[in-house]
C-alpha cells in the first residue's frame, strides 16, 4: 500500500518522522520547525545586506570563473558583501588582486598561511563578516541571481538555511539535488556564534557541516531545507578521504 501513497505524502512522512534532526536532536525538532516555517511565512521589512563567506585555499581558478561571476549577475548587488579568508593559496600569484579584477563590492580578505580544514577557515570567514546575515559558500558554486532576497527571507532569528544544491555531473551534461549535503548555509552570525560555529576538531574532509546542522537545532534553531537548481554546484575533483565512514 505504501507505494500507492503520493510522492508528496512520502516526503512529509519522511519530513515528520525520519529526517535526521529527529534521530540525532529529538522530537523537540517538530515544535523547532514548527515555529520557524512559521516565522519565515509571517517575515517582511527591507532586504538587509549579506556576507558571502569562503574559506579557500588553492581553489582560485573555481572561485574567479563561477562564484564572482554568479555575484555580478545578482539583483541587488550592492547589498552583498565577500568575506574571503585564504589560507595561503598559491596557484596563482595573488588572489586578492585577482578577486578584485573581478568584484567590485564590498570585500574583506585575509590571508594566513596554514594547514587549510574547512572548520577554521570558514569560522575566519564569517567572523571576519562585517553584516549580521551571512553565508557560507563554497569556492565551486554559481550562486542564484536572487540569492539576496533569499538569505533575506529564509533567514530569521528563528531559522537558518540549508538550500539543496544542483550537483552537476563530472560532464555536466545532467545534475541531480544534494540532499546529502549541509556545506552551503546561511544565518545570522548571531545564532552562528551561538551555535559554537564549525566543529574545529575536525581536521579532514566531511562531517563539520551536518554537526552545524545538529548545533542549530540544540539552540531551538530550525534549518530550512530547499531545492535551489539555480545554485550549482561545479565538478572537482573529489577530496573525500579513502576509507571516509558518514556521520550516519
């Protein structure tokens, strides 16, 4: 009988009694959800400015061709705001100059050389922010045109966003939604720092973004999960450790 239900019926199902944050967080979830899909319906004023945070080193050539570019394409461009923090790139001669080449807004960019994890830099990122609503944003992702009203309308002092990115195949000749993932997200740096930020124990590939997840939700913070095809995601090579175990 249960492959005679709708597909619509199958997702909320899966929505209400087996999505993640119910097994790792519990069923205080529910009420946590509740009032932030609720918030968002009800939210309205100006749209604020944003920070698009990254966290990069030696992924220049991905950055320079498809995030900055998808930023110039953006409605209301003069609302956001790059936070880069380079963790000593050198595959090209300098990344500041080059970033600016191509955006012109408002930047802010640190370089320190180090080890790169994901953790502490995207933590550098958007602590460096100078707006209180930010973005995470990887250096291999073309960002929506309407990521500005977006941010603005998914995120609250109630709620936070982890849209679904397009992941396009090593062809790119076709793409599917990466519902696995949590890596792209947006909040107020606020609820951010209250969250503990990143995991910066966490030193090797994966994990970190599902454990924020987790966080937010432990702070009666609800994440908003959305299909966005606009927001792609480019191929690259895989940096997934051999022998990786999932956090479930």
């Amino acid at each position: 009988m249960k492959r005679w239900l709708p597909i619509a019926i199958k997702q909320w199902l899966w929505w209400t009694f087996k999505s993640p944050q119910r097994q790792w967080v519990g069923w205080s979830t529910l009420l946590t959800d509740f009032r932030g899909y609720l918030t968002c319906q009800f939210k309205s004023g100006e749209l604020q400015p944003i920070s698009i945070c990254i966290g990069i080193k030696n992924r220049s050539e991905h950055l320079l061709n498809h995030v900055l570019p998808s930023l110039n394409a953006c409605e209301n461009g003069n609302l956001i705001h790059l936070s880069v923090y380079d963790a000593g790139s050198n595959d090209i001669e300098n990344l500041e100059a080059a970033i600016k080449q191509v955006w012109k807004g408002a930047l802010i960019y640190q370089i320190q050389e180090q080890q790169f994890t994901r953790s502490k830099t995207f933590n550098a990122a958007i602590l460096q922010a100078s707006t209180e609503l930010i973005m995470a944003c990887d250096a291999d992702i073309s960002l929506p045109k309407d990521i500005v009203q977006k941010i603005n309308r998914y995120v609250t002092k109630r709620t936070c966003w982890f849209p679904q990115v397009w992941w396009l195949s090593n062809d790119k000749s076709t793409g599917r939604f990466f519902t696995e993932g949590t890596g792209l997200f947006a909040s107020t740096k606020t609820n951010f720092i209250k969250a503990g930020g990143y995991d910066e124990s966490i030193t090797e590939w994966g994990k970190e973004d599902w454990l924020l997840f987790f966080a937010f939700y432990k702070q009666g913070i609800a994440c908003i999960r959305t299909n966005e095809k606009d927001m792609v995601h480019w191929p690259h090579a895989s940096l997934k450790p051999e022998g990786f175990e999932k956090l479930f």
